[in-house]
C-alpha cells in the first residue's frame, strides 16, 4: 500500500530527525522524504529565502507534484512531507491533494515548554536558524486538528519530543 505520512510542528521541534528516524525503523519500506526546507533551497537557492511574497504555495504544490509522480513510478512508496503543517487550512493543503494514497497519516510533534524550540533552533547552522519571532509566531498558531480534517486522515497521532 502506498503511504502518506504528513509530519507537522513548529521549526526546531524536529520534523526531520523524525523523518530519518522512521526510515531507520522501516527498512523494508521504499521511504522518500519531502522537505519544505529542502525545496525552498533547491528553488530559491538558499534556505533562508523565501518565495516572493512569502507565498509558500509555490514549496508546497513542487512537494505535492513530486510526491504525485513517487505514487506514480513506484510500487508502494512511503512519502514523508516535512513541513511546518500548524493548521489544518494547510494540512488540508495538502492531504485533500494527495488522496490517492491508501493510507494517510497525520503525526504532530510537540513539546510541553515550546521555549525549548528557540534552544534547538539556536544550535542549528547558520543557514539552517529561523528567527526567534518565527518559531514564538509558530508555537502559539500551532492547533491540532478538527475532526472535519481528521476525517481525511486514515490515521493520527501525536508524538512528544521533549527530550
């Protein structure tokens, strides 16, 4: 079966050591990660730049094509989208796009003390740091989801990483 695992939270709580922790713990899974960060500097050069207007659509429909085109040329792929995801206007973004996957997962990654976001994204390269405003902007915007979303959702859970 083909599988769409749709990893959200806020910058510095640790989308992607999650990712690569799930390949790890997979291995008999063929596992493709989709990084907004990653696309963001494959299309704008850096990962500090942003889309013009901060239209961050234009990430997200390059992650949704990409991820299309795996369901396609695979058997049963694994696509992890790597992205912030803090509402369900863009969870919904995403998943009401990508229904074709028989299996749909939402996981939210938190934290109890999200002050320990700024301590992680501090401790990041350079290239990497998100502005303290952001992540603080981010954290208090963050929400689970409504069971309207959740319905489009096979499974979903939330996982915390305080450590």
């Amino acid at each position: 079966m083909s599988k769409l695992l749709c990893v959200c939270g806020p910058a510095g709580i640790g989308k992607s050591t999650w990712c690569k922790h799930y390949i790890e713990n997979h291995p008999d899974e063929e596992v493709f990660i989709l990084s907004a960060d990653e696309y963001r500097k494959k299309l704008f050069g850096t990962y500090r730049q942003f889309p013009p207007l901060r239209n961050m659509r234009i990430v997200y429909d390059e992650m949704i094509r990409q991820a299309k085109n795996l369901r396609l040329a695979k058997k049963n792929p694994t696509i992890i989208l790597d992205t912030t995801m803090i509402n369900d206007d863009r969870r919904l973004y995403f998943v009401k796009q990508l229904m074709e996957f028989e299996e749909r997962v939402l996981v939210l990654l938190k934290v109890h003390d999200y002050s320990v976001l700024l301590e992680r994204n501090a401790r990041r390269i350079y290239e990497k740091r998100v502005p303290d405003e952001v992540i603080i902007d981010m954290s208090r915007h963050y929400y689970d989801p409504e069971p309207e979303c959740l319905q489009y959702f096979t499974e979903y859970f939330e996982e915390y990483r305080d450590d």
